[in-house]
C-alpha cells in the first residue's frame, strides 16, 4: 500500500499540473445535461486520460472508473479500482475561481486503501498534494494532519466562528433540530466536495455536509478524513441495521464482487456524506433528520441536490 500511495500522489501531481496550466486560459467546454449546466470540458477528459494512462502502464492489473468517459458497456470490477475525478468543481475552474481539485483513490474490493487530492494552495509551486493510505495516517508533505478538534466547555456543538460548509438545499434535505438552529458555525459553499472534504482533514474546516455527490467525489477524501482522526456518516438505507438516521460510511461496494454489477453499483452510487471531528459530527446528525417526501417531491429533490 505504500508503493501504491507514492504512485497516487505522482499521479494526482501530474494531473493536477496539467489542469492548473490550463486555468484562465481557452477551454472546450460541454454541458452534460445540455442546459449549460453540469460542465465538462477537454481538460476533464485529458486529466482523465492522464491518470488512465499512468495507472496501466504501473499497474495493468488495475482498473479505472473515472467521471469521464463512461464506457458503454462496464468492465467486471477487479480487486483494485482507481476512482477518479480529474476536475471536481468543474464550474468554478471554467469560470476562473480557483478552488478546485483533482482527486484520485485506490479502492480495494471496494474499501478506500489509499487517498490523494491535489489542490491549489498559496505555498511555493501554487499547490499543495494530501494524501494518505488506511491505517498510515493522512499527510502534506512531512506534516500529519488532523481534523479540528472541538474546544471548550461545549465540546460537542459546532463552534461559532470556525468554518463549515453545507449544501444550499440543506433545508430541503433535512430537518434541523431546534439545538442546531442558528449553531451551523460559520457556513461556506465551496461548488468542490472533495476539496470540502480536504479542508476538513487539513483542519481547515471544523465540518462539512455534500450534497448527493458519487463516489470518485468522495472516496479520496473520507479516506484522509478518516485518517486524520474524523469519521464519515451517511444517511441510513433501509438495509443499514443501525440505530437512528446515519451510519458510518466503510466501502463502496458492500458485498463486493468481481462482476459488472458491482462497477456499475460504484459509478451510480450517489450519497450525502457528514465528516468532521467524532465529537462535533454526531452532534450534527443528531439535529438532522431526513425529510420524507412523495414521489413527485423525491423527484425534484434528486434533481436539486
């Protein structure tokens, strides 16, 4: 796993010197749904086509699931998987706001094994590379990270004036308990999930909430949450024997098998995850409570978020 998290944090290098070269300047750009929304552009795909690239020549034996380039027909799911997401936050970096990332994980059987995300930061070379691998802690450069820890005689609750972001269709998706009215913290919108979830396990911010977002927008990141002393919750399904909403996020692909099934399950995945210090995020979650809706409603509510 070692071996394999050096080759990570090369390969998200590479591509994230690809990208940054290209911010502000001339893009071809898409939209995926057709209204100008949901943007991709050639520099997703040559990110993607990068990281492919570098994986099969170090590791043939691994596959890549990445949000580019979808193949027809899905490959069976092998041991090793690369999930890849070559641009998050793909309309920020087409409208020039650089916060942005590029995020790579390596999952084993469907458990995060190892994490890296690259992102600009205002440090010599404009970027900065977290990474981490399971049971090995989470890194930039020769510096352990670690998530905010709670302070104080409240430890529990969020703190006013730390940062956290949260989704704008917060209120459509939960329910907010009368002890978290009010108490968010300092709440941002990023328009980048994994970069929300490197914030998190830089210390950076004290917790964050997605909206439903797949699971190359998740896997690195909850990985290095994780690593760096946080833990990761997901509204619970029906088949989650867990007491209460949420239940803590493990892999990607329970019951995995080495089937098409099992990548198709990976790359349709959608969830809403809740990460941060233990303490401050089961705080939260006990003041979210999933709102049930019709079928009209579930409609539009996955059509929001």
């Amino acid at each position: 796993m070692a071996e394999i998290e050096r080759f990570a944090v090369e390969v998200v290098d590479a591509a994230g010197k690809l990208v940054s070269a290209r911010f502000g300047g001339e893009l071809e750009v898409e939209s995926k749904d057709g209204n100008g929304a949901n943007p991709v552009t050639d520099v997703d795909r040559a990110s993607q086509a990068l990281i492919a690239e570098m994986v099969d020549k170090r590791f043939p034996e691994h596959m890549i699931l990445g949000e580019e380039d979808a193949p027809e027909n899905e490959p069976a799911a092998r041991d090793f998987i690369w999930c890849v997401d070559p641009i998050d936050g793909t309309t920020n970096f087409v409208n020039g706001h650089p916060v942005y990332a590029v995020s790579v994980a390596v999952l084993h059987r469907g458990q995060p094994v190892v994490g890296a995300v690259w992102i600009p930061w205002p440090v010599d070379g404009g970027h900065e590379v977290l990474h981490g691998r399971k049971g090995g802690g989470a890194w930039v450069g020769d510096r352990q990270l670690s998530v905010k820890k709670p302070i104080g005689g409240d430890p529990h609750r969020p703190k006013r004036g730390w940062l956290s972001t949260i989704p704008g269709s917060l209120r459509f998706m939960f329910k907010v308990r009368r002890g978290m009215r009010g108490n968010f913290g300092e709440p941002r919108t990023t328009g980048s999930a994994v970069y929300e979830l490197a914030m998190v396990a830089r210390g950076v911010l004290q917790y964050a909430v997605t909206g439903a977002v797949f699971s190359w927008d998740l896997a690195a990141g909850t990985l290095l949450v994780s690593e760096a002393g946080g833990i990761v919750l997901t509204p619970a399904g029906p088949d989650d024997r867990v007491p209460g909403d949420w239940a803590l996020v493990k892999d990607f692909s329970p019951g995995f098998k080495n089937d098409q099934e099992t990548t198709k399950a990976i790359r349709g995945r959608r969830r809403v995850v809740l990460v941060g210090a233990p303490e401050v995020v089961w705080f939260v979650a006990g003041h979210l409570k999933r709102r049930s809706y019709g079928r009209i409603r579930r409609y539009w509510r996955r059509m929001t978020t």
